[in-house]
C-alpha cells in the first residue's frame, strides 16, 4: 500500500471513529447524569489522547515531512529547452538524472504541438502543449532511469507520427531521496 492510499484510509477510520463519537454524544445528551465523574473520565479520555499524539503523532509527522515530495523543490531543477517543429523535436539536452526535478521549457517554432512524454512501457506520465509564442513549463521527477519517448500529442500535419525524440534519465545516485 502506497503512503497515499494509506494516508487516504487513516483519514477515513478517523472520521469514522469521529462521526461515532458525535452520535454517542447526540443519544447521551438527553440522559440526566451528575457532571463530575463525566468530568475525570473526560479528563482521563483527554490524557490518553495527549500522550498517544506526543507518541505517535510526534514521531509520524517527522516521518511525514522527511518522506514529503515537496522538500524537493529545493533542490536545483534540471532544465530542458524543448522546441517542436513540423516535424521534430529539438532538445537542448537530452540526458537527465533520475529522482531530480526536471523543468521542461516547451515552445514551438511553427504551430502546435504537444510534448508527450513516455516511459519505457509506452506509457503517458507527463505532457504538456507545445505553442510558438509561448514557453510552457512542465515540472518532472523521473522515478526510474530509462529511455523515455517524446512524441507529439497534437495533429499537426502530415509528418505528425514521425515527431519522436528520446531523452536518457541516468540514474542519478547522488539523490538521497
Ligand atoms: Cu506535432
């Protein structure tokens, strides 16, 4: 199970748990019961929460932000100048590291196209439209090194099939994930 779908079901048993708590505490309302013993056990309920967040939550979420995707915003983005032309792709570099972000800066020369990229298996993971006028960035991280595949998303004329291109993501061993 992924962090997502974990994440997605903890969240489900929490509300869960929560909406079970507002219903016993709907059908306890009506009952006339003297204030102090539900006091301490509230205050016991209080404690044990207090402590399970201070040793759980605590170390959880330092987990979660170490294992955050986003922290690698910091990282220096890779950039690739991509520009499309009836028919093909020009590429100011065609290697990348895997595991880094990657910036694609895509523009066309003539009319529009769309930069696909594939990986290894032929499937689609990342694409974005390919204007003359326009630089349209595409932000990137490859998982897995590999040869990937650009091709055009758009019809744009007769050679439109053959504007293919590759792009070699080495693997970047310098990344501590
Ligand atoms: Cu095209």
């Amino acid at each position: 199970m992924g962090i997502q779908s974990a994440a997605g079901l903890l969240t489900l048993v929490a509300v869960l748990a929560l909406a079970a708590v507002f219903l016993r505490v709907r059908r306890l309302a009506h009952d006339d019961r003297a204030y102090a013993p539900v006091q301490g056990n509230a205050y016991r309920v209080r404690a044990i929460i207090f402590w399970v967040m201070v040793v759980v939550g605590l170390p959880l979420t330092i987990w979660l932000v170490r294992v955050n995707p986003y922290s690698l915003a910091a990282d220096a983005p890779q950039v690739v100048r991509a520009t499309g032309y009836q028919w093909y792709w020009e590429l100011d570099r065609a290697q990348v590291e895997a595991g880094r972000p990657v910036v694609f800066e895509v523009s066309s020369a003539d009319v529009n196209h769309g930069f696909g990229l594939y990986d290894a298996q032929g499937v689609l993971v990342a694409q974005v439209q390919a204007m003359p006028g326009y630089i349209n960035r595409l932000s990137h991280v490859f998982k897995a090194p590999g040869t990937y595949r650009v091709l055009c998303l758009e019809f744009c004329g007769l050679v439109h099939h053959g504007m293919t291109t590759e792009i070699e993501v080495s693997d970047g061993g310098g990344s501590d994930g």
